[in-house]
C-alpha cells in the first residue's frame, strides 16, 4: 500500500469538494474519509457479497412467489384445487422455512458461509424444478416443504454476512439493496408467468404453469455456483481469490474497530440462551418485526382479487408486478435516506405508519374498485425490513452469537406465525373479501408502530445508562491497539473509529 493511500482525514469533516459532497450525498457518506485502498476494498465487497446476495434472493422470492402465479394461471384447474389446498401448500413452505431459520443461520458462524449456502441454493432450484411434475396437491405440499427448508438459511445468513463486513455509513442501503432484489424477484415472476403463458402454454405438451417451474429452476442453480465462488465468507475466515492478504487484514480490523465480534469468540452453549432470554433486545425486535411481517400480508392477495374482479390472466400477473417494482424503489429509498440521515428509527416507523392507509382501505372495503386498487397497488410502501435489520445488526454488533440468533429468530418466529395464521384469517373460501384477514392487518400495523416506539425508548434508555468514561475508556483502547500495527492499518482504522460520529 503506498503512503498515499495512508493520508486521512484525523478528524470527521464535512464534505469539501462537489465530488465529495455528491458521493457523501448518493452513496456512503464517510466516502470522502476513506484512503482509495478502503475504496477499493468496499468495491470489492459489493462486488463479492451484493452480486450473490441479490441474485440469490431475486431467485429466492422468484421461486417463493411464483406458487401464486401458477395458481391463477392453470394450476387450480390442473390439480383440481377447490378448498384451502393453495393456503395449504403456502404453510407447508412456511412451516419449513420457520423451522430451519435458527439451526441455519447459527450454520454459518461456525461452517464458511459460501459452502452452506451453496448447498442450500442448489437444493431449492431441484425442488423448484421438480414442481413442474406435481399431479395433485399432496406432491406440491411436499416440494413446497423442501424448497422452504433449503431457502430458510439465505436471507437471514445474507444480513449476518453483510453486517458483519460493512459500518453504519454503508450497511442499510446494502440491506435495502439486497431486499428490493426480492420485490424484483416477486414482481419477474409476473412478467415471466405472462410471457410463458402466451409462449409456452402447451408447448411439447405442457402447461404453462409447469413451464413456469421448469425456467425457474434452471436459472437458480447457476446463481447457486455464483455463491460458491464470489461469497467473501466472513471477516475472520475469508480466502475470497479478489481479496489480497493486506485486504482481508484490513477488512477484519475495520470489523473489529466497528465494535463487531467475531465468530468464536463465545461459544454457542447455555449461556447464549441466558442472554437471549434476558435481554429486552431479543423479545423487542422478535415481537416487533413479527407483527411487522403479518402487517404486510394483504398485499399478497392481490391477484387473487384480480381474478375475481374480472381480469385477465396476463393482467393478474403484471399489474401485481408493477406493484412489486414500487415496492422495490420504495425499499432503496427507506435504506438509502436512513444512512444518509443516520436514523434507523425514522425510516422503521414512518413506512409503517403510512401502512396504515392501504390496510385501512381493505379493512373497510369500500364499493370503489379504484379505491381497493389504489389499497393493493401501494401496500407494499410499508416494507422497511432493510432499516430494521440494519438496527438490529447495530445494536447487537457487540455480541457476534446473539446477533445470529436473534437475526434468525426474528425471520423464523415471524414465518412460523404465518405458517398458521392466513389459514384462520385468509382462507380461500373467504376470498376476495377475506373480512377477517384485512381488518386483522390493520390492527397489526398499530401495533407494530406502538412496539417501534418502545424500541426506542429502550434504545435510549440503554445509551443514557452507559457511562461516558467507559466508553472513552475502550476508544481509547481500540485506537492504542490499532497503532500498535502498522502505521497504513492504524490510520486507516482510526479514522473510522475516532472520527466518524455516531
């Protein structure tokens, strides 16, 4: 590394010049305290962990989502299914995907993320694949179960691994960026489904909805190789080919500056259950974000609404999709301003609270068409999930296990109420109406916003209690422990330690 690289700022500043004060503005907004040499490492990152994480998950909401595009086109008349079989066979993949987020993601702080979720990849595009060749419900139930088990671990482990390498200026727009990846996903499907529909329906003698199944799982099996050799793994153990040495030592003391702790050093026993269970944290965030999850679900019947209101197969599949991409830009925007503004707070409840208008059209299903269009077409305006795991990280950066688990418990206790819950309150044969399923959203939206406000005051209760001299006492700790390595790494780390300002 040349000295160069080494001249940084001593102390945070604001942007100077116009090309700081835009990129400070439109991407990272220490990226004006940073040496080229970090640059290029963050460039690096996104381009090992964002490439993988987002195709993974596009290809994971893709194969998820695209049950309800098969449903209304053919597959309900195919497999003859006049009950609750579809509500079924969406619990059959939520059970699984429930069940195995926690044993899961504890997987990858003790196996190389890039090995496990490679397996885990390539498992869900067989099951996707062997879709196409269901004949009635019961082998749909269970494939769907096979494709929730093996897709469980992603999404949670992709949120460990990205808030274990990047710092608060950087981690919620890559969270938001690799969430709208699922809203892509979600909203492809559509458009894939339509395009099937009107080029391969009965092609070689199959159906279009079988066709469906067939295209999906030859495109995720490849995105399952990309993760095997693009996934940096962890800070404390990557061999990443696109990582120098002095990188993956610089990138493991950046980590560890940032107050991350890294895998091992607790080990996975009893006493991380005692400090799961006693600590306000764990409950918080688990009860806040799995009423959060079950706030979102009306939008998931959209089509089937569509489907009754008269509408054609193609436009079942794209209208949805529309709404899909303005949940995507929606979500970027929610990450994006959080780390500029530096708010997690503010970007979790104000999403949440203008939830409160779509769910509350649905609750109260007025005669207009225009109105309940309006209602599904912007209910996904709510989803923060990016800023609120990006909080989650932040405040438990200090203990590496608990943050897995409680990242974990957080997707997997939401998914395993909804393994159950639209059964009771969404059934099919209440459609299109479901006047159990959309007044109960609303009335989880107000309690997701009542729990955020808790958060918060806890959040800030917790900052008042820890003493000043504590933490000046471990800053300057962290920054003697840091010069004691070579003068490049010191300066580098300190920069980020001592004068970025939370």
């Amino acid at each position: 590394m040349d000295k160069d690289q080494a001249a940084l700022a001593p102390e945070w500043k604001k942007p100077e010049t116009f090309k700081e004060k835009l990129l400070s503005y439109l991407w990272d907004a220490d990226n004006h305290l940073k040496t080229p040499f970090e640059r290029k490492l963050v460039r690096k990152l996104d381009f090992g962990i964002l490439v993988v994480a987002c195709l993974g998950f596009f290809m994971r909401y893709l194969d998820s989502a695209n049950l309800a595009n098969a449903y209304v086109s053919g597959m309900k008349e195919d497999l003859v299914l006049n009950g609750n079989e579809y509500t079924y066979m969406g619990t059959c993949y939520t059970v699984a995907y429930a069940l195995f987020q926690i044993p899961g993601t504890m997987m990858v702080t003790r196996v190389r993320p890039s090995y496990f979720l490679f397996a885990c990849e390539v498992g869900w595009g067989i099951f996707t694949f062997a879709q196409a060749g269901a004949q009635n419900a019961g082998q749909m139930y269970a494939f769907r179960f096979c494709v929730g088990l093996f897709e469980a671990p992603f999404f949670p482990s992709l949120l460990y691994v990205l808030g274990s390498w990047y710092n608060k200026y950087e981690l919620a727009k890559r969270m938001a960026i690799f969430h709208l990846s699922g809203s892509l996903g979600s909203a492809f499907g559509g458009y894939l489904q339509a395009a099937i529909y009107e080029t391969l329906d009965g092609a070689r003698g199959i159906a279009g909805w079988r066709w469906l199944y067939i295209v999906c799982g030859c495109m995720t099996i490849p995105c399952g190789l990309a993760v095997l050799f693009l996934l940096p793994d962890l800070p404390s153990n990557s061999r990443a080919w696109y990582l120098t040495e002095e990188e993956r030592d610089f990138a493991l003391d950046r980590a560890v500056a940032s107050g991350k702790s890294q895998p091992g050093e607790r080990k996975i026993n009893l006493d991380l259950v005692k400090r799961m269970f006693t600590s306000w944290k764990w409950y918080a965030f688990v009860l806040g974000y799995t009423i959060y999850g079950i706030s979102c679900q009306a939008g998931d019947y959209f089509s089937i609404w569509l489907k009754s209101a008269g509408y054609s197969v193609a436009e079942r599949n794209v209208i949805p999709s529309c709404a899909r991409l303005l949940n995507a830009l929606c979500i970027f925007l929610w990450g994006f301003g959080s780390d500029l503004s530096g708010s997690r707070f503010a970007f979790v409840f104000g999403p949440l609270a203008y939830g409160l208008l779509p769910t509350g059209v649905l609750a109260f299903w007025p005669k207009s068409q225009g109105f309940k269009l309006f209602a599904f077409f912007t209910s996904g305006v709510q989803l923060m999930t990016a800023v609120f795991y990006t909080w989650v990280n932040e405040i438990n950066a200090g203990d590496n296990e608990l943050r897995a688990i409680t990242i974990s418990s957080m997707n997997g206790v939401q998914y395993a109420i909804s393994a159950w819950l639209p059964i009771v309150i969404f059934p099919q044969t209440m459609a299109p109406t479901f006047r159990r399923g959309f007044p109960a959203t609303f009335g989880f939206v107000i309690a997701g916003l009542i729990i955020i406000v808790g958060i918060k005051v806890l959040a800030d209760r917790d900052a008042r209690r820890r003493p000043a001299t504590v933490e000046e006492a471990s800053d300057t700790q962290e920054t003697q422990s840091i010069d004691e390595k070579s003068p490049v790494d010191g300066a580098a780390i300190g920069t980020h330690q001592d004068g970025v300002k939370g």
